[in-house]
C-alpha cells in the first residue's frame, strides 16, 4: 500500500513522494514505516504552532459566541457591537459579516449594512489572494448582489442617495 500522495498530479506531491524516498533511504525502513516516521516528526514539529494558532484564536470565538448569545436573548445592538469588534479585528470567517448585514437590514441602516457587505468582500479578497479558492469568488459575487439591493432600499430612504 502506498502511503503517500502519488494520486495528486502536482509539485507539491512530487516534492513530499521525494522527501518519503529520501527518508526510507536515510531510515532504511519500508515506505509505510518512514511514512509514519515522518508523520510524527511533522507532528511533533507543528504541534507549538496549532496550539499557538489555538490560543490566538480563542478570543475569537468567544467574542463569537457571545456575540451569538446576546443576539438570541434579543440584545440586538449588543451583538452588533461583538460583531463590529469582530470583523474589524480580521476575523475571517463569514458569521459577523453575515450576521451584521442582516442585523443592519432589518433595522433598516443599510450604509452600515453595505459597509459589512464590503468589509467581508476586502476579507475575501485578501483571503483570495493568499489562498485562491472557488468559494471566495462566488461569495464576492453574493455579496455584491447583496450591495446592489441594499443600494436600491437605501436609495428609498436616503433621499435618493445612492451608495457604492
């Protein structure tokens, strides 16, 4: 049974197929063997880095999670504010902006329902750019949808005043 990625037709597979090689070689062990060997030491290399990553990551979903408890006991605005917080601090993920376009539109502040939509279109953007990937295109295209009808209730309550 072959352990390693020699199904993906790419460099980056290549490139781990040569370094399974070289470690059988240096190891003098079967491919599974020096698979696994390798997979510890990859293990034990990244394991400060995730737990790191971890720890950057908790105020994050705290912050989420409260924001999302506030909303269901129905303090709107203090959702809003976790959320603002959130998405202002970089958060990537989709929830605040979501959240923040739909809380803004039912309460018919639609500039700031926009700039939501537009901050999250800049995230995935940025996102985009570091790590292309089918799903941030189709999400930019929702989003500016999004905008284009905020745009035309907004034009109804704004005397006429049209945001881009």
């Amino acid at each position: 049974m072959e352990y390693a990625v020699s199904e993906i037709n790419s460099d980056f597979g290549k490139k781990i197929n040569e370094i399974l090689d070289e470690f059988t070689r240096e190891a003098k062990v079967d491919r599974p063997t020096a698979f696994i060997m390798a997979k510890k030491q990859v293990d034990k290399q990244t394991k400060p880095y995730i737990e790191a990553a971890q720890r950057i990551m908790e105020p994050f979903r705290t912050t989420l999670y409260n924001a999302q408890e506030l909303e269901r006991k129905g303090q709107v605005d203090g959702a809003a504010t976790l959320y603002e917080k959130l998405t202002e601090a970089g958060f990537t993920g989709s929830m605040p902006y979501e959240r923040l376009r739909i809380i803004y539109t039912k309460q018919k502040q639609y500039e700031k329902a926009i700039a939501a939509c537009q901050s999250f279109i800049a995230t995935l953007n940025m996102l985009q750019s570091f790590a292309p990937r089918p799903q941030y295109i189709k999400l930019i295209e929702e989003y500016k949808l999004y905008i284009d009808k905020l745009n035309l209730r907004a034009g109804t309550t704004l005397e006429g005043k049209i945001v881009s």
